[in-house]
C-alpha cells in the first residue's frame, strides 16, 4: 500500500528518494498493489478503482472486485465463464 494524506507515507516518500523524484503527490490518494490488481481511491472518502490485468497488455478498469471478478475478467477477454443464476 503506498498512501498520501497531506505527505507521502514512509514507503512512497524513500522510494521516490531514491528515485531522484522531487514532486507534490495529489492529497488523500491510496494505491494497493496485489498479485492480480491495482486499485486506487482518490480524494478523502473516495471509493476505489480496481484495475485488473488482461492477457493483451490492456487493463479492466471497474468499480467492481471480489472473489468473482476473475470471471468478469475471463468474460470480458472472450471467455464463456459460468454464473449461478437462481
């Protein structure tokens, strides 16, 4: 997780020192890294947006997460994936 309140965290203020960067970061910003996506909440109280990888280099971008989105993934590339409809 890398966070900016009104300073970057401890985290994304020593990396972009030793990256030589040297910039204001937007406020109340967070960024979460995982294995399979990258979501981001921009302003005080903002909701997420969860960017999810696709096999072209290309990204989902949605609102939408949990256990199921590997399916909205899967659809979204083409596939048939299988939904619980009662």
């Amino acid at each position: 997780m890398l966070s900016v309140d009104y300073h970057p965290d401890k985290t994304l203020s020593t990396a972009a020192k030793a990256a030589g960067l040297q910039m204001e970061f937007p406020w109340k910003t967070t960024m979460w890294l995982s294995a399979g996506s990258l979501s981001l909440s921009a302003g005080y109280g903002a909701g997420s947006v969860y960017h999810y990888p696709l096999n072209d280099g290309r990204w989902l971008v949605t609102r939408l997460y949990g256990e199921d989105i590997g399916k909205v993934v899967d659809y979204v590339q083409g596939g048939k994936p299988e939904f619980t409809i009662e």
